[in-house]
C-alpha cells in the first residue's frame, strides 16, 4: 500500500498497517525438514530407523489452546529425563472433566475442515518432541464431538485433511488413532458404531492411508463394548483401560484405566497405587506393546485444583496437597531410564544434545 493512500487513510490505519508489516517481517519461516519417521517392523516401533520402545502420557486436551499447548511444549525436557517418549493428543478434545465434561475443544468444523490454529499448535507440538526423539499419537475424533459433524462426507474431509497436512508437512513422527473409542454408546454417526463395524473401520482407514500411506493409522474400540480391535486394513492394533494385549501387532493402550476421579484430579487412595504399577509392569514385559498413563491430573480441564491440564508431574498423588503423576515418571525413569533417543539409559542424566 503506498504511502499516500495510507494518509489518506488516517493515522490509525498507518498505525495498524505498520504494526502488520513489522510483525510479518519477524516472523519466522515454518520449518519443513522431515521429522524422523515412525515405523512398525515385525510387531515393534522404530523412529528414524532406529527400535525404540515407548513410555507414554495420554494429553487429550493438549491442543485446545497456545497457552495448553505451551505447557506441554514445556514439559517435553521433564518427561523424557524420566524416560516417557510418547505422547497422546486429539484434535477434537477428550473428555474435559469436572466441571465440563464437554469443555475440550473441536479442532474441525462442521463440514470437516481442519481448522488452522489446531493444525499449528500440532506442527508445533509434533516437531518439538522430535526434537527430543519422541513420537506423538496423533488422535482424531472422539465420542464427545463426532455429533457435531454435518453428515459422513464431513468426516472423511476431516480424515484427508488431516492426512494430507501430516503428510505435506512432513510429520513422519506420528501415528494416528482415528476413532477413540469407536461403537462407545455416545457416539451418534453411523460410521462410527456397529453393525458391520469392521467394513466401516476400515473404509476411515483406507481415506487415512490414501492421501499418507507412510503414517501408520488404527481405531480404538470401546472396551468391552462388543466392537473387535483388529479390521482389514489396521496398522497400529489400539486397546484402552484393562484389555488384553494380543501377542500379535504392534499394541497401544491409548488410555490407560483411571485412577483419579475428574472431581478430585490426582489424587489417589493408597491401594491404587499397587494396581497401576501392575500396568506398568505388565507393559515392561511386552515388547509388542505401549501403554499411555492417562489421569485425570493431565486431561481434565480446570479441575478442583483450577489449573488443569496438567502435563507436570506435580506431586505424588497421596494428598489434595501433592496432587500429580509424579510416581509414573519416577518409575519409568527407576525401572526403564531416561530417554536418550534412541534408548533409555540408566545411570545420571546428562545434558541434552543441541
């Protein structure tokens, strides 16, 4: 706009015109290298070629805002230190916990466009933990949400886009749930529950693998709801709460049962301690299979504490006053090591590499 035009305009528009070519000019050019790349070989994960095996934070929420997706941005140097190297985050956000079930945000529109301040927030996620070796379980859809979509073409938008964002922006770190808990009785569409489920799951991963056939995809049944966890097509063989882990597939309990009630978020009675380490140990035992810690601590939004979610490990978990997940990454960090990509080491930290 050439300077007499914007005399003419007045002083408040030179002003504001000004301040947008300023802020246009720092701004940085988004970064477009290809992350390492995740892979399943043989029934186990690798990262940039390299067999990996995975601790993981379920972080539904993490995407709803800069400020959320920040904190967890911030956290990444913590989890790692103690050996956690996934995490877990949906476009359209989890259950939001006490006081608002329903307080996660949608990432997409109602005729499926991925709406562009979601899909930064997970660039910028995704890249900041392949900086430090991790992989991201990048979720879409959810039993929360899958209402507010017009009709079916809507979501398989939602599908391509995503892939084809993930794709053209070289995301290679990732691997995707498509539909958490599928047939869960709140789910209205039709593509998203049972009958004939298995044709139906593999239709949402055939739109998936279409537009990026170099991103593992998989969908989350609802425990126990009477939906099968393996269709045709299944890449990445997801299971939540207390199901089985199959000896074949590479296996991702994406949710781990809860322990923390959303109205009193980490905080724990003493016996359940005992029962989530036996998750843990179970999952140290297989090596087809990661488990993702999901609290309400790290999910829920505000909270009895007011500042959900949490992606620090806070306390321990024995009092209102020590509200946290500190005992997981401790015994991650005591039983498997810290995570120096592309092993967990043992032994005292050293600084991370620059």
């Amino acid at each position: 706009m050439g300077l007499t035009r914007l005399l003419l305009l007045g002083p408040a528009a030179v002003f504001c015109t000004l301040l947008a070519t300023q802020a246009e000019a720092q701004q940085e050019p988004r970064e477009s290298a290809p992350t390492k790349e995740f892979e399943i070989r043989d029934d186990r994960p690798y990262l940039g070629g390299k067999p990996v095996k995975l601790w993981g934070l379920r972080a539904g929420n993490a995407l709803m805002s800069r400020a959320v997706t920040e904190r967890h941005v911030n956290a990444l140097d913590t989890m790692v230190a103690h050996g956690i190297n996934l995490i877990g985050v949906y476009i359209q956000g989890s259950n939001g916990g006490w006081p608002d079930p329903e307080a996660g945000k949608n990432g997409f529109t109602p005729e499926g466009h991925l709406k562009e301040d979601f899909a930064q927030r997970l660039e910028w996620l995704v890249r900041e933990a392949d900086r430090r070796g991790m992989v991201v379980m990048v979720g879409l859809f959810s039993p929360r949400k899958d209402q507010e979509f017009r009709d079916e073409a809507a979501v398989k938008r939602a599908v391509e886009e995503t892939a084809r964002f993930l794709d053209e922006r070289n995301l290679r770190n990732v691997f995707v749930d498509i539909m958490h808990e599928y047939n869960h009785e709140r789910v209205d569409m039709a593509i998203f529950k049972e009958p004939e489920g298995a044709a139906k799951k593999a239709k949402l991963t055939a739109w998936f693998s279409a537009v990026a056939p170099d991103i593992e995809a998989g969908i989350c049944p609802t425990y126990k709801s009477g939906t099968a966890e393996s269709y045709p097509g299944m890449q990445v063989r997801m299971i939540q709460k207390e199901a089985e882990i199959a000896p074949e597939g590479f296996v991702v309990n994406v949710e781990m049962q809860r322990h923390d009630p959303y109205e009193n978020e980490g905080k724990y009675e003493a016996e359940e301690f005992d029962i989530m380490r036996g998750y843990f140990e179970q999952y140290q035992t297989k090596p087809n299979a990661a488990l993702l810690f999901h609290s309400s601590y790290c999910q829920g939004i505000t909270g009895k504490s007011g500042t959900g979610p949490h992606p620090e490990m806070g306390g321990y978990g024995k009092t209102e006053d020590d509200r946290g997940m500190r005992f997981y990454f401790e015994w991650v960090r005591d039983h498997v090591g810290r995570y120096q990509y592309p092993s967990h080491v043992k032994g005292e930290a050293r600084p991370p590499a620059r």
